[in-house]
C-alpha cells in the first residue's frame, strides 16, 4: 500500500510513508528551563520536590519531560550542551524515537534561568527549627562527663543521618546547669535515640508533647524526651528500694552494688531499676592502697599503705599491692582492679 499523503512509498504506519511520518512529527517545547538551586546546601528542586541527593543528574533528566510529540513518536532521551556564551539560552539535543531502529535527534536553544534560593530545610535549620528536644540529665543534678559522651553520640547520629536525609540535623544545643538540652529537627531521629537508649544504657525515659501551632492545616506537636542517666561514680554510696549499697559501677545489663549490711557482691538488671528509688547520699567511700603481704589458700593478708594495720581478704590477690573501698571500717576489693 502506498503512502495516502505522497503516494510515492510504501506506508509503514497510519497509511503514512516514513518520510511522511517524520514531516507530521510536531514537538512541543518548554518556553523555559529553569535551574532551581539552594543557595545553602546545593539541594536542586526537581518537578515539585527539591532533591538533596544526585540532584543535577536528575534535574538534567527531568528536563526533558517539558518537550512533548505527537503520535506514534517519544522522546527517548537527551543531552545538555552547555549554554552560550551569555548564559542565557541553555543548548540541548532532544532524541526522538518512531521505533527503536528509527530515531532522530533534534537541537534546540531555550532559554535558560538560574534561581538560587534557601530550600525549606535549611531555612528550618537557620530558623531554628526543631521538631523535639532531647534533656540528658543524671543522677548528682549536675553536668557529668557521662551526660557530655552521650549527647556526643547523639549529635554524631545525627549528623551521620543528614547525609542521607536533610531533614535530620540539629538545631541546636544548649549546656545547661544540670545537663544538655539537644534539639532534633525531625522528631523520628529522637524516638531512634530513646530506643537505642533504652537497649544500649541504663536511663529512664519520659516522652511528653505540646501543642506548637498549626501546619499544613494540622496541629503540630513538639516532643520532649526527658532521658536520666545513670551516672553515678563508682565508689559512691545509695540507697535503691530502703537498702544501702557501696555503688561500684555498671555495665548494659546493670549496676554492681555490695550490700553493705552483709558485704556480698550484687548485681541488679536495668529493668529491675527504679530511679525514682534510687537515691544518692553525697557519701563516699574511703579509697586505700595495700601493700600484699602474703597469698595463698584464697586469702590474701595485706597491709594499709598509710596507718601500716594488716587485715585479710578473702580471694588471690594477682598483683603485689591492691586498692580496696572503705566504708564503716568494711573492706571491698574495686571492681575491675
């Protein structure tokens, strides 16, 4: 059958020759492209969403969903070609497919514009931003070494998960008296921190939430996240349900505590642990050094350093002196020494 336009070849497709096929392609091109970038992070605004990874590879992609064709052809891809030399007109080449053994490039000059603006995180970020606020506190109401390890942790978390995501970063952080206050600006990187929390640490953990204001039509809510170390040193003396202990440290899975009515070596599980009975005196025991004297049949006799009076311990003794806890003339070999 030949073409019903030209009558000359033969018609491959709605009675339509290739030739003529090709004379009937209409392509529709953008007025513009635009080039939306952030100012602050280089996120670019792709469609309707800004990208915050791959962003210009995906931009370029995108650009050529603007130009459209008519039936039975597709734009198969493209290629950027830079701009002119005023940087105003942006060059590209626009495949066109009619099969995939039939394609044509075409080349186009569109004008070209460049917006540098601040995406909306980063203005969440500059704007002081947070969706929850994380308090470390302890046990002394006082700042601790151990408050400063663990809001490092979380802060370092963070800061890993914003390369992934931009929406994760910290507002900001503030030192207070009796800890530190952390502020999130996504709430999901706070319910992360209070879970790790409570597997990893020994804390007691409070959640509550407030009313911020409206958004997007909806209540919005910010969390706080009450987490109470503990941080008590070792050495020190507490009472935990009415009984009073020599506390000599702790470790995942609990404390380690000497009863102090009975001397014996006890160890207590975190989910058996109430902070809320759980005091610290302000005591602390004596800490003496022991010059091992002999050791043997389990026991060792040692003498004390300072005053030169000799008393026996059960248990070795591997090194030729020792460190021993005081309290209420008591002796108690130092965990972990």
């Amino acid at each position: 059958m030949k073409c019903v336009k030209c009558g000359k070849h033969e018609a491959v497709e709605k009675g339509l020759c290739e030739v003529c096929l090709w004379d009937s392609l209409h392509i529709e091109v953008p007025g513009s492209i635009i080039k939306k970038t952030c100012s602050k992070c280089g996120a670019y605004f792709v469609g309707k969403a800004w990208v915050y990874r791959d962003g210009e590879e995906k931009w370029e992609r995108k650009i050529f969903d603007n130009f459209s064709v008519n039936e039975p052809f597709k734009i198969s891809g493209g290629k950027l070609n830079g701009t002119n030399r005023l940087g105003n007109y942006i060059k590209l080449e626009v495949e066109i497919e009619r099969t995939k053994d039939d394609r044509k490039v075409e080349n186009f000059e569109i004008p070209f514009i460049k917006e540098s603006i601040s995406c909306p995180t980063c203005n969440k970020v500059t704007g002081s931003y947070y969706e929850a606020k994380v308090q470390i506190r302890g046990m002394t109401g006082k700042y601790t070494d151990e408050m400063g390890r663990i809001g490092d942790h979380l802060v370092r978390n963070v800061e890993n998960n914003h390369t992934t995501d931009p929406e994760s970063f910290i507002s900001k952080v503030e030192y207070v008296k009796d800890g530190i206050d952390v502020y999130l600006g996504k709430r999901k990187d706070g319910d992360s921190f209070a879970k790790e929390m409570k597997t990893r640490e020994i804390a007691d953990i409070i959640v509550s939430k407030t009313l911020a204001g409206v958004r997007d039509g909806k209540q919005f809510f910010r969390f706080t996240y009450m987490v109470r170390i503990m941080d008590i040193e070792p050495g020190s003396i507490i009472y935990l349900n009415g009984k009073r202990y020599l506390y000599q440290g702790k470790s995942a899975f609990g404390i380690y505590l000497n009863d102090l009515d009975t001397g014996r070596e006890i160890q207590v599980n975190k989910r058996s642990i109430s902070f809320d009975k759980l005091q610290i005196t302000g005591e602390m025991a004596s800490r003496r050094s022991f010059v091992v004297i002999s050791n043997g049949n389990n026991e060792c006799n040692l003498m004390d350093k300072q005053n030169f009076s000799q008393i026996t311990i059960s248990g070795e003794c591997k090194d030729s002196e020792i460190n021993l806890y005081v309290v209420d003339d008591e002796y108690f070999r130092i965990r972990g020494e």
